[in-house]
C-alpha cells in the first residue's frame, strides 16, 4: 500500500506548481521583471515543485520539499505592491496545507501499521 503521507505532499507539491505557474503569468502581466526574469525564476521554481513532487517516497524527499515552501512562501514579495499581499496569503495557505500534509500523512500511516500489526497478530490471522 502507498504511503499515504507521500500521496499527500506529491499532491500538494504539484498543486503549488500550478500556483507558482499562475503568478508568473500574473508577474509577466503585471511586467514586474524582465520577461526573461519573470519566466525564468517562476518556471525553474514551478519545475522543482514538480521535479520534488517526483521524489516524496525518496529519502530526503520531505526536506526537498519542506525547504521548497520557502522560495513559494517568499515568491510573493518579488510582485508590485498591488498583488503582493495576495500572493502572500496564497503561499501562507499553501505552507499550512504542506504541514497538514505532512502530519495527518503520518498519522493515516501509523494508523494503516498498527492496523496490519492488529490483524496479523489476531486469532486466526494467515500470513
């Protein structure tokens, strides 16, 4: 069975590219930066939410993506004035959603072992 923590941070991780995709489109529009800049920091960052997406149920993997909240946490701050504040609330929603992952990931993990340890260890119980 999959771990359900790896399901839930891959899911949230690709969920933030899309997010990160959308305000480089809005900073392109708004012309915050050099296109070549705009699309260059918001595509590379976009490709690492995915590329870390990719390696959840690798070790490491959580670190990757725990250290990949700040950039998107921050990224927010490189727009004018005007669309910042918003960004900002966006990628504070997306560092909760990251943690929720994180946490009931685990719990639903830990829950799922002591289970399969409670049946095998049952009266009867097959292996």
């Amino acid at each position: 069975m999959r771990s359900a923590r790896r399901q839930f941070t891959a899911t949230m991780l690709v969920l933030e590219a899309f997010v990160v995709l959308f305000a480089t489109l809005v900073a392109y529009g708004l012309r915050a930066a050099p296109p070549g800049v705009v699309w260059g920091l918001g595509g590379a960052l976009a490709l690492s939410l995915i590329l870390a997406a990719g390696v959840q149920g690798r070790p490491g993997g959580l670190v990757v993506g725990s250290v990949l909240q700040v950039p998107v946490l921050l990224g927010g701050l490189a727009l004018p004035p005007a669309a910042a504040p918003v960004m900002v609330v966006v990628g504070v929603v997306f560092v909760a959603l990251w943690v929720a992952s994180l946490r009931l990931g685990g719990r639903i993990d830990r829950e799922r072992a002591a289970r399969a340890v409670a049946a095998a260890a049952a009266p009867g119980a097959t292996t």
